[in-house]
C-alpha cells in the first residue's frame, strides 16, 4: 500500500452550499431574533398594558357613577356589587368627608383628602386582605364616588394576552422565512444565470449575454459579464489577426529559404550563382532572425520579470551617441539627418539601454518609409523634471485613424503591407511597453514639422513619476 507522502495530504473542505440556502437560513434567523426579541418585549409590556385598560374601563364607570348619585345610593341601600363587574366594589365619600360602602377601608386619608379637593385618584390599596385597583371620581355636589377591583382580574386579563402571543409571534417567523425564501430566489436566479454564462465563457463560448435583473449589484454584474465577453472576443479576434500576419511574415523567408535549399540541394544552382544565393539565404535568415527577436521581445515585456535598472543617465549623451549611429544609417539611404539636442546635459533616473531600444526602435521605423532626400530628425528637450524624445520623419506620415492605433501590435502592419515598406510588425508595439515599462509614455501624431509621422517619448525624472 502505498503511503501518502507528509504535507500532500489537503484538508477536508466541506463544499459550500446553495446561496438560496444561505440567504433563507439568514433571513430566518433575523427573524428569529426579531420574534425573540418583540415576544420577550411584549411579555413584559402585556402587564402594563392589561392594568392600564383594566384602569380606564373602571376610571369609565367611576366617572359614570360620580355622575349619577342616585345610582351609587342605591347600590350602597343595597350592599350590591355592580352587576357583572369582576368583583368591583364601591365606596362614596360625603362632602364632609364621611365614607360609606363596602370599599371604604381602600380610601385612605390621602385619597380621600383629594377627592375632596375635586381631583380624580388612580392609586392601589389592599381590600380585605386583597391587592385592589382604586379609581375615585369626585362628584358635582363635593363629595366622590370610589370603584375597586382586584388585582387578580389584571391578572387573568395578562394570563389571556400571553396565551394569545405564540399565535402572531409563530405566523412573523413563518412569514419572514417565507420571504427570505421568495428574496433567495430572486436573488439567486441571476447569480445562477451569471455563474452559467461564466462557465460558458471559460468554455469558449462567445456571444454570450445575460439579460440584466435584480438589485443594482447584480445588474452590474451581468454587465461586466457581457463586457468581458466582448473584450474576450475583440481579444481573440486580435490574436487570430496577429497569429495570421506572423504566419505570413515566417512563410515567406521560409519560402525562400526552402526553394534555395532544395536546389542547392539538387545541384541545380551553379558555382557561379553560390555567392548570390548565400546572400539571398543570409538576407531571409537574418529577417527570420529579427522577427523571432522581436516576438521574443514583447513577450519578455509582458512578463512581470522583466527588469528595468535605473540610474542616473545624460540623455544628451546617450541622443548624440545614437544620432551618430543613425547619420551614418541614414547616409546610406540618401536621406538627410538631424540631431536637435539641448544646451547642456540633461540628467534623469532612467534606463540607458532602454531609452536607446526605444530611439532605435522608433527611428529604424522612420527611415523604412522616409524616401530618399527627406529628413529625419531626433530631437531632445526638457519636459519638466525629465525629457522629451521626438522622432520625426518626412515620410508619408499618418492619418488620424492611423495614430490612434499605431501601438496595437500588427494593426499598421496589416493596413499598409504591399503599400510602404514595413517590418514585422511589432516594433511600435515593443516602444509602447518600453516606454511604460519606465514609466513614461510614448504618443503619435499624423503630421510632424517635417511632414510626415512624429513619435513623441515623455521620460519622467524619476522612477514612478507621473508623466
């Protein structure tokens, strides 16, 4: 058997469940807590409510009493208890202060003072040994009417109220439940909708929309979805163009390269005819060579290890070293170079070698459309705390639809090839993440001073400034 190796051995995850679930069981504890919480609540408010409307209705029929001595007289001859009254028991106090009936041992001097100054009483007292409810009313003639209850009716009144709080209490968690399920559903509806149309994307489906539904959050969602699904597209069709162009770029040379070779191969090419034919080899090879270069190139500039080394750098120095490199190019071609460089040094933290890949990248662009007789100029200014490169050509330049696309890898290529000389197609693309790289930015323009295209490079004074 064999025995897993230590470390190797993952942790049980425990698969995360349904968010319809999720949202259910949430919605439904906060509901719980909020039955919880309202049930215990109007336990304790249900006492103070069923003695304040136990003291209105008996303050009622005190008031009704204080207003019919007559009646009160009778039920004193009589010694009655008011009919269907829970025990209520009344008392009357006289003008002089004299109290009669059978609740005359619940008013005490206090109340009965105050009755007597004309003002209504709600106290409690003991009556025969029971806790009573006192509701005293003064009469219109001085004297006053008291009614009591026992406590014990509040009591009964409280046992009934609480019975009765199960019932709602159980019918809000029901409810809340319910309406957590019907929100998880709704919810979930687009997540699952959203998370379908991802996986399909993953897949390599393409043309995929997700109708908009739901809260804001998730209509965004469903828009970054049918975003990324036409950026995945525009992507792709990118790579499709660029592979079809490098296909063509390497068929070529390898073309050549192959029919050379087979006649080489089959004696048919002479001893006279070996030195042009090894040049023709040599030439393509060396154009198979800078094309692999430069793919190499911008792959090693999308990578997040691609090393820049800053240090302090005379950009004057380094223009006036590529300028003399680029008039002797240029003399070859019959076309006129310019240099236009500042007063003094001009000093930033920057890298050197490449600064210079990008000034030969740029510059080996614009002499492959500048005719013979027109100029090409590379020109260096301050900008602030760092410089400005320019590389302008008198070339045909570019129009404006042209500019705004000259960075994209193979776009150029693409639209002008069998019409002015090109490359490979890539070099504009390698200047554009160079220049990024260091944290500057290159820019073009249609129409330069010289008349044809101008590539402006911004080199900021220091690393990570802003340009």
């Amino acid at each position: 058997m064999r025995v897993p190796r230590p470390g190797r051995l993952r942790p049980w995850r425990r698969r995360p469940g349904p968010i319809t679930r999720d949202i259910t069981l949430v919605t439904t504890a906060v509901a719980l807590v909020a039955v919880v919480l309202t049930g215990v609540t109007a336990w304790y408010l249900v006492r103070t409510g069923a003695e304040a409307q136990q003291r209105d209705q008996l303050g009622r029929q005190a008031e009704v009493l204080s207003r019919t001595p007559a009646l009160s007289e009778l039920l004193l001859d009589r010694e009655q208890r008011l009919a269907g009254s829970n025990g209520q028991q009344v008392a009357v106090v006289a003008p002089g202060g004299r109290t009669v009936g059978p609740a005359t041992a619940a008013v005490d001097d206090r109340t009965r003072a105050r009755l007597l100054d004309g003002k209504a009483v709600s106290a409690e007292a003991s009556l025969d040994g029971t806790r009573v409810l006192v509701e005293g009313r003064p009469t219109p003639g001085g004297g006053a009417v008291v009614l009591t209850q026992p406590y014990l009716v509040v009591h009964d009144s409280v046992a009934r109220m609480r019975r009765a709080l199960p019932l709602p209490l159980a019918v809000g968690l029901l409810g809340g439940g319910l309406a957590g399920l019907l929100l998880a559903r709704r919810l979930s509806r687009p997540l699952r909708t959203a998370a379908t149309t991802a996986r399909r994307l993953a897949e390599g489906e393409r043309g995929l929309r997700a109708a908009p539904g739901g809260p804001r959050e998730l209509t965004d969602l469903t828009g970054a979805l049918n975003v990324l699904d036409e950026a995945l597209a525009h992507s792709e069709n990118r790579q499709r163009e660029f592979l079809l162009s490098v296909s063509h770029e390497l068929r070529t040379p390898l073309t050549a390269t192959m029919g050379y070779a087979e006649a080489l191969a089959d004696g048919v090419i002479g001893p006279g005819e070996l030195p042009a034919v090894g040049e023709t080899l040599l030439g393509e090879t060396r154009r198979l060579e800078r094309f692999v270069r430069d793919l190499l190139d911008l792959a090693h500039l999308e990578t997040d290890d691609f090393r820049v080394e800053t240090r302090p750098v005379d950009l004057d120095a380094l223009v006036g070293k590529a300028g003399t490199v680029w008039a002797g190019r240029c003399a070859r071609h019959g076309v006129i170079f310019r240099v236009e460089r500042p007063d003094g040094p001009l000093t930033v933290e920057t890298d050197g070698v490449r600064v210079r890949q990008i000034i030969d990248g740029l510059a080996e662009n614009a002499l492959r459309v500048t005719p013979a007789g027109a100029p090409l100029v590379l020109a260096l200014a301050r900008d602030g705390d760092g410089a400005r490169i320019q590389v302008r050509d008198g070339g045909p330049g570019l129009t404006a639809e042209d500019a705004a696309v000259a960075f994209e890898r193979g776009t150029l290529h693409a639209r002008y090839q069998g019409v002015r000389p090109v490359g490979t197609g890539l070099g504009l693309a390698i200047v554009h993440r160079l220049a990024q790289r260091l944290g500057g930015s290159v820019t073009a323009r249609g129409h330069g001073p010289e008349g044809g295209a101008c590539f402006t490079v911004r080199v900021p004074g220091r690393p990570g400034a802003a340009v």
